[in-house]
C-alpha cells in the first residue's frame, strides 16, 4: 500500500507540525477503512462508475508519487492524499 510505505517519510515531512501529522493520519486512517470496506467486494468491471473511479485512482495515485518527491510542499501532498482518499471512499461505496 502506497501510504503505508510512505507513511513515515510523510511525518518526518511535517516537521513536528501536529496539525499536519494529524491529518496525514486521518487520511491514512480513512485509506485504511475504505481498504476495509472493500476487501472480499466484487466489482462489476463494465460499471462505468467503477471504471471512472478506477482510472481516477489511478491517476490520484501517480500524482501522489511524484508529490512524495517534493516533500518540502507537505500541504500540497496532504492535498493530493485527500483527493485519493475521497475517490477510495467513492469506490468504497460501490459495494
């Protein structure tokens, strides 16, 4: 899982700044559940919403990894974290 391996390079990033560690693990807490809520779940592969959330998850995903190369723009990565959660919970609520 993307955020679990990069879970503490992005809270050595905030720089003891416990508004931002707090929402990184919020996210990550989030990310977590809607992980949850799917496993063991059958998704209709031609469900055009799930298709469109897939590839937005996909998208959100590359967009965080190349923000992770940047940390010095913590907000910018908690931003992008944000974004993928709520796609994940989109798809999450698919089942």
């Amino acid at each position: 899982d993307f955020l679990t391996a990069n879970l503490p390079k992005l809270l050595e990033a905030c720089n003891g700044d416990a508004a931002k560690e707090n929402q990184i693990n919020a996210q990550y807490a989030a990310s977590e559940a809607n992980y949850t809520s799917c496993i063991n779940s059958i998704f209709n592969d031609d469900d055009p919403n799930v298709q469109t959330l897939v590839a937005q998850m996909k998208t959100q995903q590359a967009t965080l990894a190349q923000a992770v190369q940047h940390l010095n723009n913590i907000a910018g990565v908690i931003t992008a974290i944000t974004t993928a959660v709520q796609t994940g919970a989109s798809l999450a609520a698919k089942v």
